[in-house]
C-alpha cells in the first residue's frame, strides 16, 4: 500500500511538473514551437567540438555501503562498460551484460541532485583522502553539511572497498567487542583502503574486456544515521589518478560520484546510482562530462539524454527481464550531429524527427569508389598514382602477414587453389587435347598468381582459371583443327595482342568506367561466379553416383545365398581367346591350367586367366557413393558450425577465434582422417609427379612464327579484344568487390597496377604455353573473409568489432609457392579425398553471397511479411517495387547462365557490360530514392544529388544565423539554460531534494 501510494504520489509530481512547464511556455502549441531547436542542444553545442580528441572509455563501479557486524565497508554491486554487471544474489557471481532500464522518476532525481548538491570541476586531487577532504570542505562552505559531521562523512567514505575478488571483511579476536571509533582522531587511523593497486586488482582478467586509454568513474551510494538530509557531490578530477584500492582494475579515476542520505530510502539511492553509473557510460553524456564547464553543462547533458530516452509502458513489459545487449550498436554520431551547425533546426538529427522527411532519413551513402578510379587525363596518370599510392606500404605489406591467422588463411586458399588448378588443368587437358594439362594448370597458377602477389596493386586477390576463358581456349582450338592452323602460335598472338590492349587501357586511364559499376552490376556478376562454384560442387558428387553406384538390389536376409567363385575356361575357349597373348599352340601345350587353383585366385587375376565370374556378389561394390557424400557435406557443415563457433558461449575468447579462424583446416583434417581410418577407395586427389608438358611433343617456349601464315598475326587481333573485354570486366568487377569500403581496407587500391600485371602475365603464360589468369572472384572473397581482423577487447556484452582484413602480400605468395612445390607433395595429397576438396567448394562458394543484398531480397518472396527482416531498404521503398528490382536482377542472372552454358559463352564479357545498359535503363522504371536504397546512384545522378544537398546545407546555414542573431537580440542576463528545462521541485519523494520550497531548477 505504502509503495503504490508513493508510487502514485511521484507520478502526480512529475505530472505537475510537466503542467507548470506547459504554463510557463503559455500553452502546449508554444511548447512544440519552441522545440524546434532543443535548448539542451543548443547549450551542448557550443560545449563540443568535432574537432576535439575522443574521450577515453569510461569503466564505471557503482559501491554500495554495507554495515556487518557494527562494521563499515563499501561493497562492489554493479559494474558498466557498455551495459550493466549486476552481483547477484549471494555475491558469488556477476550477471549477464544487459541493457541498463531506469525509471524515468530515478532520472528526474539525479537531475535534482545535481541541482542541488555540489560540484567540484577539475579538482586537483591525488589521493582519496585529500579528494574527500576537498569534497567535505565544499559541502561545509555551501552550508550543505553542518561542520561537526565532518569526521563522521570522512571517516565513511574512507572504509575499506571490497570487490567481487575479495572474501568479505572479518574482524580479528583482538578487535572483537571494541566500538566503532567515535574519536576524530582515530578515523584516519582506523581506515583501512590501500593506497597502493593490490595484487588482485593487478591480476584481475577483467582487464582484457577494457581499452587501455581507459578512465573510471566511481559512483557511492549509501546511508547512514548521522545525516537529515542527502549529500551528494559530482567530482571531476584534473587529472585521473589511480587511488588504490577503490576500484575493481588498476584504472586511472576521472569522476566521482558520492550520495549518502538518512537511512530508510536505500532503494532510491540505489536507483539514482544506476542512473549515474548508466549516464557515465553513455558515449555524449561522457563527452559532457569531460567538457562541462559548470553545473549547468551537466544539467544540459543530462536533458538531452532525457529527450533521446524510449520509455516502456508499465505492464506492457516485465521489468524482471534482462534485455540482451544488442548484436550492433548503434552510432552515436547520429546524436551528435544534432549539435552541429549544419543540423541545426533538425532536434533528432536525421532520425525522422522534427519533421524531417522520409527521404531525408538515415539515407544510405553515395555510390563512391574513391580516389583510385578519378580521371587523370594524363599518359598512365593512374597508374602512376597506384605507384605512389602503394610504395610507402611496401615493408608492412609483408611483415603485417606474420601472424597466426595467416597460417590457416594459407592452408585453406591452398588447397582451393590446387583443387582449382586440378580441376581446369583437367577440362584444358580435354578440350585441347592436351597442349595444355595439368601440369601447365600448376605451374601457370604457381607463376602468374605469386608475380601478381608480389607486384601487384591489390594483393589479396587471387588469380585463377576462369570458366569463359575456358570456353575461348575450346572454341580456339576447334577453330584451329578445322583450318589447318597452329593453335599455340595463334593462341600466342592472342595474348600478345590482347596484353597489348590491356597496356592501353592501362595508359588511357580506362578503368575510370568501373564508377558505372553499381551494386545491380556487382551483384549480379558475383552471384553468378558463386552459384557456378556451387553448381559444379553439387554436380561433381553427384557423378560420384555414375562411377559408384548405390547396390539397392542387395538384400540382408539373402546374404547366405550371395557368393562369387572363379570358374576355369575351357581349353579351347582358352586356346582361341589367346588371353595371355602367347601366339603358338606349343606355348599353350606347355602351360598346365590344370595345376592352377582357380577357385583361390582374385578378381584381376581370374580375369587374367581367361576365367569367369559366377554368383550374385560378384558386381557387388562398397556403396563409395554414400561415403563420399558424407564426406562432401560433413566437410561443409562442420565448416560453417565452426566459423559460427566465434560467439558460441563455450570457451575463452582467444580459443574460440583460433577454432574460428582454423575451421576449414580442422574440417578438412578430420574428415580426411575419417577416410583413412575407414579405408575405402574413395576418388582422390591426382597431382602431377614430374615437371614435364602434358603432351609430349610440345616444348616450354613457344615460337611466333614459322607454322602460320604471316597475316594471322595481325587477324588475331579481332579475337583478342573479346578476351580483353573479359579480362577487363573479370579482373575490375572482383578488384571493385574486394575493395568495397565494407572490408574497410586502409592501404588503398590499384586497379590501373592490376591490369597491368595481368596484361603482362598474358603475354608471358602465352610464351610458355600456359593457361591465361584473371582475378577469380570467391577464392578473392574466400581469402579476405580467412583474414578478417576484430577487436580483441570488447565490453562484456558488445560484440567484437570489425577492424578491417589483414593486408599484407606474405599470404598469397606463399600460397602459390606452395602450389608450384605441390609436384613434390604429391605422395602426401594423394590422401587427401576429391569429396572433401568438392565441399571446401561448396563452402566457398555459399559464404560467397553472405552480404550480398541480392541474395536477401530473393528470399524475401518466400516469407510473409510478418516474418520479413527488418532490412532497412524495407522501410522505405514499397515491397512491390522491391520484388520487381529482384526480379529485374534473376532475369539478368538467368540470361548470363544460359549464355555460361551454351556455345555463345565467347560473348558473355559484352553481356556484362550489358548489365551496366540495363542498369542505366532501370532510372526511367524507378525513382532515384527508391534506387539509393536498392542500389547506387549513377555518377551523374549522383552529381546532381550533392548539388541539391549542397543548396540544402546552405539554406540550413542561412537559417541558423538568422537564429542566432534573434537569440542575440532576446539575450537574457544570466547565462543559463532556459526556461523549457522541467521544473522538479515538486517532486517530494526526491532522495536529493529534502526542501522543495527552497530549491531553485535554475541555480
């Protein structure tokens, strides 16, 4: 009954306040008028600066004053670095990290408080006791605390603090049934916290979760009996000095927050600490504290928190639930944009308050690529900056690759790339008859691939074999058969011209097109190269099923009449038949068979004999099949389990990431040993074992003249622009993907330094007779995604942040050095089985479209709406016009496919580039606004975008010192917040406020 009434009694305060602050503005229209531009932001405005240095991370303790046995101690009770640590109950263990949920009557007090209480800014302060002195002197001077309490506050706030590393305070026998000390004199020598970080403190693992530049601020809460009235005092130090024992970590202290009151409210104390500890975390509310110039700046910190808080309807939600700390945090860049200049007129920023449209809101960046792809104008202009742009990170490029996670990034890029090579060395040893196998398939990968590497403008690409040129070396051949021409001479010519066009796209800056490039043509091109890789996983298991088929005739209950024997031949079936190639009958007069043993020979040798098999088990084989699929999908399932094994809740941090980071490597380990322990003739991997051509009568060099005639140099030429337009759109559309500002790449690009790499390697691969290399798009995505780098501290709760990829040329090379020695490998990669390679593809290829928004928006047709993501794009483009841009992109990828598939794959690079046409042709079908969220805006669209911003900023401005020239003229005497702030003086049930009458919101 108290509870509710009290409960009651604090609403109809805040209630009243809320009516005087309505009267005061004259009525509620004037309030929201008034609010266009919130006075707390106007304050904080001119408190931070964008210029400023960021301001340390705060670790905040909250102790609460604990009376045992007639002894006093401070006791630990929560904790925050981003969310909130409770000790449960028991003092045993910590909470789980939530989310911090105060009542808004809490809030409304610590305001109070702060009112009311005192003060100290950059106090000068190196050790407890002279803080708490300095604190104690304030108080007595502003006639807050009378001066004979004076040893008594002291004498409270310098008792021992006890952490949750510490056992609980016991006092010894000789201490036992004397009184607590009442003598001033002996307050200083009675207290007993350190001066000195103890050795738990200094071992304490917690530690790890908090930055370094890390500051804390203490927050105690307490009551006692010798106080009328609350103490409360806000310190911020001058300089964060360590003081011993008062918090759980070594850390620096900047703020200390004291409140202790009358006994009897310990739950309102509590409460209000909350709200401290919680205010202290908040990233602008912390900017505040560290910039405020005076007690009105905290006040105005604490408003603007106020107006950015979402409140939960009592009854709606059950406050005993922990809210989960959320998987990303939100920006607080957004909330402080709005003490800009530029935002001025907006409250909320551009959140989609104060009116601001829907246009306007939380709109997607422009459609930028960077410095990289500008114009020049000049003879290799762009290629030229790559240079420069490149050279100063010529050392880290390699010294940065030195390191554990590069070790599994290696293994897994490894064995992609000499299944990749196998597999195209194959298809070219088939559809060239042979000129190029195998092994030109290893040592073209092994060379092109480690000169790229180590030269190259964008290191962490890897060049491979591609389909479409696969096609182009088969229709070439053919070609060449037909009309009597030498296939390698004209294929060198080919590559001799289509380097040479590649050198003069390099010279004209021409990569300046792939700005046209918008996510509709990235998207489209890599889920093609990602559902090819995961068709041709899907179709290499399944003819594993034609070469061992499943034995569904075999019957278990049957078994006793399965059996296979070897019958003898009859001697003159055998005579005529010549099995053993012997020519005269006195050789098979010489040769007994009736000594032979037939019914002890095996399988081959019966055969050998001229035998034959007879018995329903003698086509029985082993079901391989199966076995090769377990293998096939195990290897991807038990891939994908252990890269999600990074936020699983078992193991320390530091195990879970190295399980993370090695899980292809301990997938392809296991189920290779599952293989060799059951010993089946599962298909494996073939290498090559001697550095030889495929075909025998080819050398290594080949010449350019001799065996075609003069003019097919020249005519050559037309067929090389179609494998330079493929190189081009290859080699730029993965260079554009990996470079995307998602990976958060920091030693910039080179796409002018890559084609010209890659033109060069065409002509030195066609001198050797070597397959043609272009960047390979999964095994590129697959490489970043293996050296992907997060933060190593994160606050209890908050996930690991994305740091960017570890860049560096250590990677690649040595991945292809490795492949070139693979030949010498060979005895140990025949272990290794083509099912579990086969599922490394399907890995690769589906972690592939992780992130693309294309592969989202497909799966949208399948969900309700009810159950759709809450994607950003759907909030502001209509689902209708969603599924028809999708729909737009699966027509494109199904016309590529066909294309892929069929003898016109020659002109698939031209269809790329078609996608870019209708691209440029879905502006007349949608809006520009619509296409922002779904995609990029073209270039010049986007030009004219910026004009318009531009325009708007300006009028902004225009406003804003229009506003500040009407301020200048109302300026009001006294610098402080104005009238709009809430009036608390009515609140009675304030812990911080035991005179209402006499209190002044505005002192």
């Amino acid at each position: 009954m108290e509870q509710e009434q009290r409960r009651l009694t604090g609403s109809f305060s805040i209630q009243d306040s809320i009516q005087s602050l309505t009267s005061s503005l004259g009525s509620q229209s004037t309030l929201l008028s008034s609010c266009t531009v919130s006075p707390a932001a106007e304050r904080l405005r001119h408190i931070l600066r964008e210029e400023d240095e960021p301001t340390p991370t705060l670790f905040t303790e909250m102790d609460t004053l604990q009376h045992e046995g007639g002894e006093m101690e401070w006791k630990e009770s929560a904790r925050w670095v981003k969310f909130e640590e409770k000790v449960e109950e028991g003092g045993e263990r910590w909470s789980k990290p939530h989310v911090s949920t105060l009542s808004l009557h809490s809030l409304f007090e610590l305001r109070t408080c702060l009112q009311t209480g005192c003060i100290l800014l950059d106090l000068e302060g190196y050790s407890l006791p002279q803080i708490v002195d300095d604190i104690i002197e304030k108080q007595v001077q502003e006639g807050l605390i009378a001066p004979e309490l004076r040893e008594k506050v002291s004498f409270v706030l310098l008792r021992k603090h006890r952490h949750q590393t510490k056992k609980p305070i016991h006092r010894s026998l000789a201490d036992l049934g004397k009184p607590s000390p009442s003598n001033p004199s002996q307050c200083r020598s009675m207290n007993d916290i350190s001066v000195t970080p103890s050795s738990d403190q200094l071992k304490n693992k917690f530690m790890k979760k908090i930055p370094r530049d890390a500051e804390a601020s203490n927050v105690l809460i307490g009551e006692v009996d010798f106080l009328d009235k609350p103490l409360v005092a806000f310190v911020r130090l001058a300089q964060a000095a360590t003081l011993g024992g008062l918090t759980e970590v070594p850390v620096p202290t900047r703020f200390l927050f004291v409140l202790l009151g009358p006994n009897g409210k310990a739950k309102s104390y509590n409460e209000i600490g909350r709200a401290m500890a919680t205010l202290m975390v908040d990233d602008l509310f912390s900017d505040v504290a560290y910039k405020a110039r005076d007690r009105d700046d905290l006040i105005a910190g604490i408003d603007e928190f106020l107006d950015e808080v979402i409140v939960l309807p009592p009854g709606e939600w059950d406050p005993k639930i922990r809210i989960e700390p959320p998987k990303k945090l939100p920006s607080a860049d957004m909330r402080k944009s709005v003490l800009t200049l530029n935002e001025l007129g907006q409250p909320n920023g551009n959140a989609g308050g104060g009116g601001a449209s829907a246009e306007d809101e939380e709109m997607p960046a422009p459609h930028e690529l960077g410095e990289e792809l500008k114009f020049t104008g000049r003879f290799c202009g762009g290629l030229w900056l790559d240079i420069k742009r490149k050279v100063p990170w010529c050392l880290s490029d390699f010294y940065d690759g030195f390191h554990i996670q590069s070790i599994s990034a290696v293994l897994f890029i490894y064995l992609g790339c000499i299944t990749n090579a196998i597999t195209f060395g194959g298809l070219l040893g088939d559809a060239t008859d042979n000129y190029q196998g195998v092994m030109e398939s290893f040592l073209g990968t092994a060379l092109a691939g480690a000169v790229f590497c180590f030269f190259g403008g964008q290191p962490l690409i890897i060049l491979s074999s591609t389909g479409p040129i696969l096609i182009f070396e088969k229709l070439l051949y053919e070609f060449s058969i037909n009309n009597d021409i030498d296939y390698m001479e004209i294929r060198l010519w080919i590559g001799l011209h289509s380097c040479l066009q590649c050198l003069i796209l390099v010279a004209t800056d021409a990569s300046y097109i792939i700005k046209y490039m918008t996510r509709f043509t990235e998207e489209g091109f890599s889920s093609l190269i990602s559902f090819i890789f995961i068709s041709d996983a899907l179709k290499k298991m399944m003819g594993t099923f034609n070469y061992y088929p499943i034995n569904r005739e075999f019957k278990p209950d049957y078994i006793t009449s399965y059996k296979c024997e070897c019958q003898a031949p009859d001697q003159v079936a055998f005579n005529t038949s010549s099995p053993l190639g012997l020519e005269n009958i006195s050789d098979y007069s010489m040769f007994n068979f009736t000594a032979l043993d037939w019914s002890q020979m095996t399988k081959k040798e019966c055969l050998r004999f001229g035998g034959s098999l007879v018995g329903k088990a003698c086509k029985y084989v082993p079901d391989l099949a199966m076995l090769s699929f377990i293998l096939f999908f195990g290897t991807y399932s038990m891939t994908i389990s252990l890269k999600k094994f990074k936020s699983s809740r078992y193991f320390p941090t530091k195990c879970r990431a190295l399980i993370a980071d090695f899980s292809i490597i301990i997938s392809i380990l296991v189920f290779c040993a599952l293989d060799y322990v059951l010993s089946l003739d599962t298909p494996k991997l073939h290498v090559p074992t001697q550095i030889k051509p495929t075909r025998p009568d080819r050398g290594w060099i080949v010449m350019p003249l001799g065996k075609n005639p003069w003019w097919m140099c020249m005519a050559s030429f037309v067929p090389a622009l179609l494998v330079t337009i493929l190189i081009f759109m290859d080699q730029q559309i993965t260079a554009v993907i990996v470079n995307r500002k998602e990976n958060k790449l920091k030693k910039g690009c080179g796409y002018h330094l890559d084609l010209f790499w890659v033109g060069i390697l065409m002509a030195v691969c066609s001198f050797m007779g070597l397959p043609w290399y272009v960047a390979a798009t999964v095994i590129s995505i697959a490489h970043i995604d293996s050296l992907r780098m997060e933060s190593e501290s994160s606050a209890p709760g908050e996930q690991p942040q994305f740091l960017g990829v570890r860049e560096q040329r250590f990677t690649g090379i040595l991945v292809f050095v490795l492949t070139g020695v693979s030949v010498f490998l060979a005895p140990v990669l025949q272990y290794i089985p083509m099912p579990v390679l086969y599922g490394v593809f399907l890995y690769m290829g589906v972690a592939s479209l992780h992130g693309i928004q294309f592969w989202e928006r497909m799966k949208l047709y399948l969900m309700p709406a009810k159950h759709q993501p809450d994607f950003a794009f759907l909030r502001h483009v209509p689902l209708r016009r969603v599924h028809l841009f999708t729909l737009v992109q699966i027509i494109c990828l199904a016309v590529l496919w066909i294309l892929k598939s069929t003898v016109a794959a020659i002109i698939f690079p031209v269809m790329i580039l078609g996608l870019m046409v209708v691209r440029r042709m879905l502006d007349l079908i949608f809006s520009q606004h619509d296409l922002a969220w779904l995609d990029d805006i073209l270039p010049d669209k986007d030009k004219k975008k910026k004009e318009d911003e531009k325009k708007k900023k300006e009028k902004k401005k225009a406003k804003a010192d229009e506003h500040n020239n009407s301020d200048e003229e109302s300026k009001r005497p006294k610098d402080s917040l104005p009238s709009v702030k809430i009036p608390l003086e009515p609140i009675k049930p304030s812990a911080c406020c035991p005179n209402p009458s006499n209190s002044d919101p505005s002192a």
